[in-house]
C-alpha cells in the first residue's frame, strides 16, 4: 500500500512540474465589445480580430502569456493599436498588421525587446513595413526599428526625412546608423543608446580629377515589392538609390463560385495585375432545409410555417440575400402547398418544400350492435371532408384488415354486415378530401372502437 502511495504521490508532483502551456490548446478572450484575441500557446501565436479601435491600456493584456506569445497577427477590422497594448512582451519576436490599421500608439510596442520583424500589408494606406523596419507609408517616417534585429549597422532610406523618438529604443545588436542627406529631421536621441551615427554622401564621388557619365534608371514597383530610382556612374560603376517607390497594391478581383446543396463554392480574390491568389474562402454548401412544422390539421385559419435553411457549418441563410422564396396562396385548404426557393448570392440552386394541409379527424362516438351486423356512428367533420374511410380487424394491431369508403359527407354512421359472430373486432375511421388535383389527402385516424359481435 506504502508503494502505492509513493508512486501516486511522485507522478503528482511531475504533474505539477509541468507547465500549463505544455497542455493549453487555444483559447478565445474578448478584448473589448467586438474585439477577440485567440491565442495557440503551443506554437505563440495570437491573433487579434474584430472591427474598430483597440482601447488604451495602462498593463498590457497580453503581459500574463509573457513566454508564450511569439507572433501576434492583427486582422482586417482593426484600425488602432492601443496604447501600452504589448507593453514588456519581451518574448514577441514578429508583428502582422493588416491593412486597415491607421493608427499605431508610440507606446504599444514599448519594452518589446525580442521583436525581430515589422510586417505591414501592403493594402495599408498608413503604413509600410521595409526590411522589418516600420515606416509610414511613403517611407517618410521611420517610426519603429525591430529591437531584436541582428544587423549591427543600418543606413536609412533615401526616401526617410524623420527619425521619430525612440523608434531605436531597445536596439540590442546596433551599433552604428548611417543617415542620408534626405534624413533632415532626427527626434531619436542616439547617443543615449551608444549608437555611433555617421552621415552619408548625397552623390557619388566629385573629386576634380574623376569624370562621371551617370545614369538614371527606374526599377518599377510591382503589387507586392517595392521599386526604386537609382542612381549609376558608367566609369567607377559607383551607385546609389535615390528614392524607393511604394508597391503599387493589389488590384482585385473577385469571382464567386456558388455553393449547392452538393457542394462547397468559393469566393475567390484575385490580383488582375500579378494573378497572385489573395483570398480564397469557402461558401460551406447547402446542408438543410426545411419547414419548422411540414403538416397541421385544418382549422379554417391560415398556416405559414417558417422556412429554415442552414450550411453544413451550422450557419442559417438569409432571406433575400441567400435565396428567394415563393410563399404558396391560400394555405387554408386541405391539401399540398409548395414552397419554391431559389438560391442567389453565393449559392445557386434550386428546392421544394411541401406543406400539408389534412382533414380533421372525425371523432368515434360509439358501436351499436345488432344481430348480423354492427353500426359504426361517428362525429362528422364541419367541412373541407369528401368522405370517410372504416378500417376494421379481428387484431388490434389491424392487420388482415378490411377498409370500407362511406363516399358522403355528411354521413355519421354506417353499418357493417357479414362480420363473424362470438369474434372480437376493432374499428377506426378517418375523413378524406379530393383536391383539384384528384390528389386524395386523408385525415389521422381516429381513436379505436372495439365490440364482441352477437
């Protein structure tokens, strides 16, 4: 028992050794009305999604997944990145903005000293990212430089005439910066941070004694990448960049094939420029539909069941947008109504839904036995009734039976003849209509009459 004990005791403590990110799947918090962040603990991944502005913080929410979180990817919907929101997330190693984030707070990356990349979508019309680094989206401004980037020299962009406060704050392996003539505008205080800053040379070389036959070419942008002018001397092969041009974005468009009751469509963005795939998203196909009740017994009121269509992913259509339907008129008679529906949008196809409209039930009153025969009496339906049928057997579970149609109706009772005397039988009745369509549509049958025949 002892041992027992011991080994319990040991895998509990090994138990509790482990931590809890080694069994933490994912999980999905709100961050604020409309906004939630999913995190993977086992890969770090986080990703932010919703619609509108991420609200300021004084501690980062994020702060309790320090050593877990390794890339935050920030979806379309988005527009601001708050305020302290992954203040001392020293594990963050690389950041994804989507393109409609169009305000990053200064202090929302503060003490994220392992971040290695900026990536900004190039669909972003505030916001660039280059070689990891975070710009504005002309390249003007240089607002933040990677704190964990390997590089220890770095030479800024022709196009950079702002380098804004603390954007190298952090910088662990720099050691120098290069800043060209563009750069007129320095906010950050390098010398705090024991980076040696040297200047550049506007134009190649204009020693006397050295001619230059230079050379201007364009290097167009594409949807994706950045282009260039450059600058470049025929004799010394000497060269420089003078001015980089912003790629020039995605120019979608979008085909649509529709989902059916079969299977799956797609909605598909498409670049018309580079043919790059942008978006593929699958319409989930058409996986039910039905009427919430398909038949009611006649009660001289209109019926309108409601019409419910749902995909294979659980989600309900949408009248007008997902299908059309054509309700049937009348809906107070016995007999069948169809519900057409025609799908539209990001569905095709087409479906019936028939709903029925029964005869009342007649309602059995009583057996009156004579000798030779038996009369069956019952309540007679109000209307929409052509006729009844009788159903009678010598089992209660009606088989071997025989059925009689009492073709009136206004008939209440009727009189069955040949039946076997001394012998048990049971009895049931039901109404029936004739619709137009010479469609006979019969009532439930009604409760069951039983009689020892004399």
């Amino acid at each position: 028992m002892k041992r027992i004990l011991c080994t319990l005791l040991s895998l509990l403590i090994l138990l509790s050794a482990c931590p809890i990110s080694a069994y933490a799947q994912v999980i999905e918090e709100e961050l604020s009305d409309g906004i939630v962040y999913t995190v993977n603990s086992k890969t770090g991944e986080v990703i932010i999604k919703g619609n509108g502005e991420i609200p300021d913080y004084s501690t980062s929410p994020f702060l309790f997944l320090n050593g877990d979180i390794k890339f935050v990817l920030i979806e379309s919907g988005i527009s601001k990145i708050s305020a302290r929101l992954f203040r001392n997330c020293t594990s963050l190693e690389k950041i994804s903005i989507s393109d409609t984030v169009t305000q990053i707070d200064n202090t929302a990356f503060d003490g994220c000293t392992g971040i290695k990349e900026f990536y900004v979508a190039v669909d972003n019309v505030a916001y660039s990212s280059f070689d990891g680094v975070l710009y504005s989206k002309d390249l003007t401004r240089l607002i933040k430089y990677p704190p964990a980037k390997s590089a220890e020299e770095f030479v800024t962009l022709k196009n950079t005439e702002t380098i804004c406060k603390n954007s190298f704050k952090y910088a662990q392996h720099l050691k120098k910066i290069v800043v060209s003539p563009e750069t007129k505008n320095i906010e950050e205080n390098f010398y705090k941070f024991n980076i040696q800053v040297d200047k550049q040379n506007g134009t190649p070389s204009t020693d006397e004694d050295e001619k230059h036959e230079l050379i201007y070419r364009t290097v167009q942008p594409t949807c994706t990448n950045f282009g260039y002018i450059e600058c470049f001397c025929k004799i010394c092969n000497d060269s420089y960049i003078i001015k980089y041009i912003c790629p020039t974005r995605h120019r979608l468009v979008e085909t649509v094939t529709p989902a059916t009751t079969e299977s799956d469509g797609h909605k598909v963005k498409v670049c018309s420029v580079c043919g790059e795939v942008v978006k593929d998203e699958i319409i989930n196909k058409i996986s039910d539909s039905s009427l919430d009740y398909s038949s009611a017994e006649y009660n001289r009121y209109q019926f309108s069941p409601n019409v419910y269509i749902v995909d294979s992913n659980g989600k309900r259509l949408v009248c007008g947008t997902d299908y059309i339907l054509n309700i049937p008129r009348g809906r107070r008679c016995v007999g069948m109504y169809n519900y057409d529906i025609a799908f539209i949008g990001n569905y095709s196809g087409m479906q019936r839904l028939s709903f029925f409209i029964y005869p009342q039930s007649p309602v059995f009153r009583k057996i009156i036995l004579r000798k030779g025969n038996v009369e069956i009496n019952w309540e007679k339906t109000a209307s929409q009734c052509d006729g009844y049928e009788i159903m009678y057997s010598q089992y209660p579970s009606f088989i071997n039976n025989q059925v009689v149609d009492v073709n009136n109706k206004n008939a209440k009772k009727f009189a069955l003849q040949g039946l076997k005397p001394g012998k048990f039988y049971y009895f049931k009745i039901r109404s029936y209509k004739i619709t137009n369509e010479n469609d006979m549509i019969y009532s439930s049958w009604s409760n069951i009459g039983k009689a020892k025949i004399i």
